[in-house]
C-alpha cells in the first residue's frame, strides 16, 4: 500500500500522513463567562463555545455537560470502587494495583511515578489497536530509524502491553530485546530473545550500563514524564556510540483543518482539559504541540535528528482509502477505552465525579461517531544518532 504525497497544505478531507509544517498547539482562552448557557449541543457551536462559562484555558466545568436522554452512550461503564478488584486477594505488592472507580491502575508500592491510564485489559486492547493503527500508517514498519539488522540490543521504554516489542523481537532474532515498563502487565509467551523487566523510566540515572543498547524505542509516554530533557539524557547516556534512538508521540489535543471541530465541543474541550491537567499534574500531555522531545534530543547530544509527524484522522471521514481505514482504528482504539483514557485526569486530577465524568463521555462518544466533524491528532516521530565520537 502506498502512502498519500506530503501535504505541504493542509488538504480539509485526506489529511496526509506527513505534514511538513507542524501546526502548533495554543489553546487560546476563547470563553467568557455566560451564565445560564449550560446545555450546548453535543457536537458544541461557536455560541455554546464561545459564551459558556468556563474555568481556566477555556475549560468548560463538569456542570456545563447535561446528561444526554435516551442515549445508550449516557451508560458509563465506570466501575464502582465497593467492586472488589479482581487481584485483591494476591498478596505480592506488585499486583497491589490502585484502583479508581474499579479500574486498576499499576502499584504505587513499586514507585511513586504516578501514571494515568489502567493497566487491565481493556486498557491494553485499545494501546493494542492503537499500535496495529500505527503499523498500517508505517507500512508495516516499526520503526523509521536506519537500524542495521546486525544489532544485539534493544530496549523498548514504558512497553506496555509489549506488542511492538515481541514484533521487533521476531522480526530481529539475533538481537536481545528488554521491555521496561511499572506494570507487569505483558504476556509470557515471548520470543526467546525477548524479556521483561519492571522499571520506571522516571528515575535517574538509569540502571542500564552507558554505552550498552543498540537502538531505543519509546512511544507514547506523553503525559508520563516531567523532564523530557532529562529523559532523553538517559537514553543518550544508555545507547551506544552509533546507535539510535527513536521516540513516538500523539498529541493529546484533537485539530481539524476546515472548522468541523467546534470549540466548546467535547472533543475540544478533551485537549484543554489534558493541557491543564498536564500542568497540575507535572507531566504535560501535549509532548507533541510543544515540541518538547526534538529540543530534548538536540540538548541531549543526538546528531542527525530527524522528525516525522503523521496527522492522524480520528474515524472513518478520510476519502483517501489508507487514510479511512488508518481513522477507524484510531477511532476503534479511542472508544475502546476512552473512560480510562480520563478517568484518572478527569477525576483525580481535575476533581470531577465520576457521574460527572460519565456524562461528558456519553457527549465525547457521540462527537467522536460523527462523521461530519474531521478531526485528526498529530502524532511524531523524532529518532536521533548517538555521535560515533560520544563516550
Ligand atoms: C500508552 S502506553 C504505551 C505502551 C507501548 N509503548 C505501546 O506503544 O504500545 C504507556 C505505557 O508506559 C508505561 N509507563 C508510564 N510511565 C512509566 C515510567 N515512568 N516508567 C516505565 N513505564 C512507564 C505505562 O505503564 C504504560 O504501559
């Protein structure tokens, strides 16, 4: 399958897979406060944008979401925190998973790295659609750096489910393959060559020797990491002179090209609240609008830094046929698990009810569907050299 030229400008119905100048995120406060507007339509407009009340950075409060009648999307499937998790009677720490709103979350016995989205298995489905989304953008690729296929060792960074990792790992059966991640949450038929450890990525200096990896890989941590700068340090300091590193990121906010994403919409309102929550929490969520792993990758010391950035259309609105399919997967992997996507920000971060949280998702779910709004999320790609000369 072949990919759509370069857009060099944005084209409204088929965005490309590799637009060359990056449309930076800045969300601009655009509402005043209108008392009394709390029930805009659920795909938003310029008035319920614009006039309703709103918090900070444009952030509509939970009161502004009024449940939607005779909607199945109104049920939540947020679980109750009286449910008993199902790993509660296991007595190693490391399965002491936190719960909120009966989903379970990985344990804050091992560290105190706090990370947002559940770690069962419907969490790891939708990283899993996510990850198969990713593969048709790439042509079946997992990575873009120019890898020698002699190499010996790779780390994989926050893996996850492991997905990507035991696909590299049959794809190189010659070279060694680490998965780190705070949740031991992967499978344990693997390929030989491949292992997992846990490990939080967070805590400086890492424990691997410098010099030691062939290549790094890390995708989508954003909203994980409070220093960038530092992180990317470490997998300089770990990855061999020679050897490459290679991030990928999705932006946490979703844009449109022609107007069909209206501000005030709930999908609108989805990057703004990340955006804020980000803040709070010290571990922003729009990486790839603030371009911050490219500026980390040259502070670190990479040569040869090359970034890529996708926009990815959310659902099946592209004409393009790659460009359809690539959308309903995302969109597939976004509704997979969307509760759990904001559970955690939503309500532990931004103090929302879960009933609250609830009924904005049943609004969120209903724009997502609509096929009339052509959304994309950004997504990059930065993978940078290690200087040969470096130590
Ligand atoms: C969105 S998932 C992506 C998984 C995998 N990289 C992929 O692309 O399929 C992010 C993963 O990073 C892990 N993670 C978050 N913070 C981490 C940290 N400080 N150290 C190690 N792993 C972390 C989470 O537990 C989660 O499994």
């Amino acid at each position: 399958m072949s990919s759509p030229p370069p857009a060099k400008t944005p084209d409204k119905k088929s965005p490309s897979p590799e637009a060359k100048t990056p449309e930076k995120k800045s969300p601009s406060p655009e509402a005043k406060s209108s008392p009394g507007k709390k029930s805009p339509s659920p795909t938003g407009s310029p008035s319920s944008g614009a006039g309703a009340e709103t918090t900070i950075e444009g952030i509509l409060p939970a009161s502004h979401w009024q449940p939607i009648q005779q909607d199945d999307d109104a049920d939540s499937s947020l679980g109750d925190d009286d449910n008993a998790s199902s790993t509660a009677s296991l007595t190693s720490s490391i399965l002491a998973y936190r719960t909120v709103h009966g989903r379970t979350f990985h344990s804050d016995r091992i560290t105190d790295a706090q990370y947002w989205t559940p770690n069962d298995d419907q969490a790891t489905e939708a990283n899993d659609i996510i990850h198969h989304m990713l593969t048709l953008v790439q042509d079946g690729k997992l990575y873009r750096a120019p890898l020698d296929k002699s190499i010996t060792r790779a780390l994989d960074v926050g893996t996850g489910s492991g997905i990507w990792a035991i696909d590299f790992a049959d794809e190189h059966p010659q070279c060694q393959v680490l998965g780190t991640d705070l949740s031991p949450i992967q499978p344990t038929w693997v390929p030989p060559n491949l292992k997992f450890e846990m490990d939080d990525a967070t805590l400086v200096p890492w424990t691997f020797p410098q010099n030691h990896f062939d290549y790094i890989h890390i995708r989508y941590l954003f909203g994980s990491i409070p220093d960038w700068n530092s992180f990317i340090a470490q997998a300089f300091s770990c990855v061999k002179p020679g050897g490459w590193v290679e991030s990928y990121e999705a932006s946490c906010v979703f844009r449109s090209d022609d107007g069909t994403l209206l501000e005030g919409s709930p999908m609108d309102q989805w990057g703004r609240v990340f955006v804020e929550a980000g803040k709070k929490f010290g571990r922003p969520f729009d990486v790839v609008g603030d371009g911050l792993v490219p500026v980390a990758f040259r502070e670190a010391g990479f040569e040869e830094v090359n970034e890529w950035e996708f926009k990815c259309p959310i659902g099946g609105w592209a004409r393009d046929r790659k460009m359809k399919e690539i959308g309903e997967f995302a969109l597939a992997g976004i509704l997979q698990d969307i509760e759990g996507w904001i559970l955690f920000v939503w309500s532990q971060v931004m103090g929302w009810s879960k009933e609250e949280v609830g009924v904005y998702v049943a609004h969120l779910r209903r724009q997502l569907r609509d096929p009339n709004v052509h959304a994309y999320c950004l997504m990059k790609c930065v993978y940078g050299r290690k200087p040969v000369s470096a130590e």
